[in-house]
C-alpha cells in the first residue's frame, strides 16, 4: 500500500506540473491573442511577442504589457496599464495606495468614498488646487478603475495600474482601456478649468511676450506655448518636477511611413517602451548616451548621420530627449522664455534631417 501511495503522490505531482505547463502556455497564447484584437480594434499596435499593446490615441500615450525594471541580480518583469495625459498638469499630484506613513499632516483632498479614502491619498504641490481639480467626477471615474484593478497610482504625467498578470480576455483589456481614458479625459478637463498653478504664476507675463515674438499662442493656465513653428505643431509646456520646475519641449513630426523608431537616454532598466535590441551606430559618444530602437537598423544606420547624431547630441545636453515615430520631446530645461527659439531651432533642424 506504501508503494502503491508513493505512485499516486508522484503521478499527482507530475500531472499538477503538466497541467501547470499547459495552463501557462494556454494562456500566454491567450494573452497575445488578446492584445492583437484589441490592438486592431482601437488603433494601438500589438508587439510580435504578444507582450505589449501600445501607441497613441489622440495625444495619449497608451501601453498595457511588460515592463522591465531594475537591473543586474534585482532585474524583474512586472505587467503594467498606463496611459501618458496628453499635457502634463504640473500640479506635483500624486494618488497611490494609502500608507502608514505619509509626509505633511493631512492628505491634500478627502475622497468621497470612504473606501476609496482609506485606501488612496491624494496630494499635490497646493492642496487647495488640487481640492478644485478632484471634482466628484473624477472620484466616479477614480472608482470604477479601482473596482477592477486597485494598485493604481497617478501622476502629473500618467495613470497606472500593476497587474498581477496579463489580461487574457478581450472584455477584460477593453474594460481596463476604457476605465483608463475615462479617468484620463476627466483629469485633462478638470485641470483645463484651473488657473496656473502657484510655482509657474509669476512666469506667465514673460511666456506670454515670448509667444508673441515665437508667432505662437499662449495658455496661461500651465502656462503653455502651443502652435505651429517651421511648419510643425509645437508645445513649450511647464513641468513640476521633484527637483522644482522646468519646461519640456514637444515638436511634431509630418505623416510618414512608422518606423517603430524609439531613441531614449541610455539609463537602466529599460522600462516601458523599449522593446527590442540597442542598435549601435559606430559613434561612442552617441551610443553611450541613447538607447536607439526602431523595426529596421539598417535605416537607421543610413538615417542616423553625423549631422543628426550632431543635433540630438546638442538637444541632449544638460536635458532629457526623447524621440519616437510621432514627436521629438526634450525635458528638463529651464523656465526661461530666452532659450525657446533655440530649442525650438534645433529640434525642427533634427526633423528636418529625419525628413519627416
């Protein structure tokens, strides 16, 4: 009876471990099954590997797949939705998971909802703007997303929520796509009705003589430059961020074929975005400073000149770029209107040499 039990324990445990395999490739053949429909559905892309979802709808930033974080011994695979706001706030907001510990005496805005209050704080650089912006909507909004996925948090850039693992239906990615750009669009028109936040006030008069001067319009209420410059869609926007405030220049690129092209700084890990393999263009300083990514390296090895490796090494400098298929984004810079013109020069002069 002894061996008898001893079979049955290790057939158990090897069917366990086969149905175990099985399910795990089931449903990894679920998931990216799940993402090329949506993907297809709503206008995003579907990455090869059935990893990712991700793209841009409007001026939102999409992305729902893995992500890489850390490195070396400590690097791990977590799964994330995000979506980028289409502006910044630049209202240092932060919602996240309540915690035991928590600095200054009080949370900025009491939710409605007293689950949602016990379980998130909400703050943010000046409590009584962001008691205007977390209007009764957005607490709706907030507490649909939570319902069905409640490790979110949410910044002056982006909403994300951690999954514990990959939507494999396609009723449940859409749920979550949804929830996302509700809560997104509600966020962006609630901030549209706020006056510029109390740390960027004092700039609006010298950003408003500068748009005069650049042809551009002015927006107050971040402040913000916005417009056409050289033939493509500008934004010159305020940022808050941990180290104080800063500008960020966005410039546009003209409609042409993707390329999958995805430049970043050279730090570690990865994050989201970067899928795929570094390709390295025989420049040192260039490589050394920027991840580049695109679906073709042989264009990019031909595109890639020293004129335009020249040009994005002069945007980079003492700033954060950031280039994909749609824009060309430099953070990081000072709040001085002087310097607008040149970055402005500089970064058409690089779309120029792209040819896009």
């Amino acid at each position: 009876m002894g061996s008898l039990g001893c079979v049955g324990i290790g057939s158990a445990l090897t069917l366990t471990g086969l149905w175990l395999l099985l399910r795990r490739g089931w449903r990894q053949l679920a998931v990216a099954s799940t993402y090329q429909e949506v993907a297809r559905e709503v206008g995003l892309w579907a990455d090869t590997r059935g990893i990712s979802i991700q793209g841009h709808l409007g001026d939102r930033r999409i992305w729902v797949g893995e992500v890489l974080l850390r490195h070396g011994p400590d690097r791990r695979t977590v799964t994330w939705g995000l979506v980028e706001f289409a502006r910044p706030l630049g209202l240092g907001l932060r919602i996240g998971p309540r915690q035991r510990r928590w600095l200054g005496n009080s949370d900025a805005v009491t939710l409605a909802d007293p689950k949602l209050a016990h379980r998130y704080q909400v703050r943010g650089d000046d409590p009584q703007t962001i008691g205007a912006l977390i209007r009764a909507d957005i607490q709706v909004a907030l507490e649909r997303l939570a319902a069905g996925w409640p490790a979110l948090r949410v910044t002056d850039d982006e909403i994300r929520v951690d999954l514990a693992e990959p939507e494999a239906t396609p009723q449940r990615l859409r749920a979550l796509l949804d929830a996302l750009i509700e809560l997104a669009a509600r966020i962006e028109e609630s901030r549209g009705t706020l006056p510029p936040p109390p740390g960027a006030r004092d700039q609006v008069p010298a950003w408003t003589a500068a748009a005069a001067t650049l042809g551009l319009s002015c927006d107050s209420r971040y402040p913000a430059l916005h417009g056409s410059f050289s033939g493509r869609r500008v934004l010159i926007i305020a940022r808050l961020t941990r180290t104080g405030w800063t500008s960020e220049v966005r410039v546009w690129f003209r409609a042409h074929a993707e390329t999958g092209l995805r430049i970043t700084p050279q730090l570690a890990p990865d994050g989201y975005w970067n899928v795929g393999q570094d390709i390295q263009l025989g420049d040192e300083g260039f490589d050394r400073a920027f991840v580049i990514k695109a679906w073709d390296p042989l264009w990019v090895a031909e595109r890639f000149d020293a004129i335009l490796r020249a040009e994005l090494s002069a945007l980079a400098a003492s700033a954060e770029l950031e280039v994909d298929d749609r824009t060309l984004v430099v953070r990081n810079l000072t709040l001085d209107p002087s310097q607008f013109a040149h970055r402005l020069a500089c970064a058409t002069r690089a779309a120029e040499r792209l040819d896009w």
